[in-house]
C-alpha cells in the first residue's frame, strides 16, 4: 500500500514545495517550463520504482532469513 501511496506523496509535494500548492498553481500548470513537467511526470515514476527497488530487497532479505531457519532446522 505505502508504495502504491508512494508517487501521490511524491507528487503532492513537489507541487506543495515547488509550485506553491494546488490552489494557488491550478491556472498556473499551462505556463510551466519543460523542466518543471519533467519533473511532475519523473518524480512519481522514480518513486514507485524506488518503493518496488525497497519491496523486492526486503522480500530477498525474507527469503534468506527462511532458507537460513530453515537450514539450521534440518541440520538439528
């Protein structure tokens, strides 16, 4: 959940930080500069991939952590 959670995050704070809010930046989204909708659409790609990146190591750190159990257990 929290890295499907991840991109909404990351994308309301940059337009929180950096465009000044939500209200205040509505009319203003037609006048953003390339960097600036580069930014709005890379910031949330790159945070489900970093969530992804975090779940997938935490998931083989898991997997070890039972083969080790697991091994010592046979060997007792």
């Amino acid at each position: 959940m929290l890295v499907l959670a991840a991109p909404v995050a990351a994308v309301a704070a940059v337009v929180g930080w950096t465009f000044g809010g939500f209200l205040t930046s509505g009319p203003q989204f037609a006048l953003l500069s390339a960097p600036e909708w580069a930014a709005l659409v890379l910031v949330p790609v790159l945070a489900l991939a970093a969530g992804l990146a975090l779940v997938g190591r935490y998931e083989r750190m898991l997997r070890r952590v039972w083969q080790d159990g697991a091994a010592s257990s046979a060997d007792s």
